[in-house]
C-alpha cells in the first residue's frame, strides 16, 4: 500500500480507531481510490503515538 493509506490508517490509530482500508473497490469510479473506514475502538501503541508525534507535530 502506498503511504497515504499507511498515514490514513495511522490517523485513525492516533485517535483510538482500527482503520478498514480496501483499494481501488470500484473499477467503474477510477476516481475513488480507496475506501477508508472507522473500526473497532483500539489502544494506541508507545510505538504508533510516536509516529504520529514526529509526522505531525
């Protein structure tokens, strides 16, 4: 997966949230690359704050 749905993803862990992620689900919308959805509730990891700390802050 490119990094865009690894940052996506990471945005939902930072807030407490898996993320569901399926690429390109639909050949006929070329124009929607991904879906993205909000999953279960989740502990955030030492590791997963971190990264998100030093990209955006």
């Amino acid at each position: 997966m490119g990094w865009h749905y690894s940052i996506s993803g990471l945005l939902y862990v930072s807030f407490g949230y898996k993320s569901e992620i399926t690429t390109f689900p639909d050949s006929s919308n070329p124009d929607i690359l991904a879906y993205i959805e909000l999953g279960e509730p989740t502990l955030v990891t030492a590791d997963e704050q971190m990264l998100f700390d030093a990209i955006f802050n």
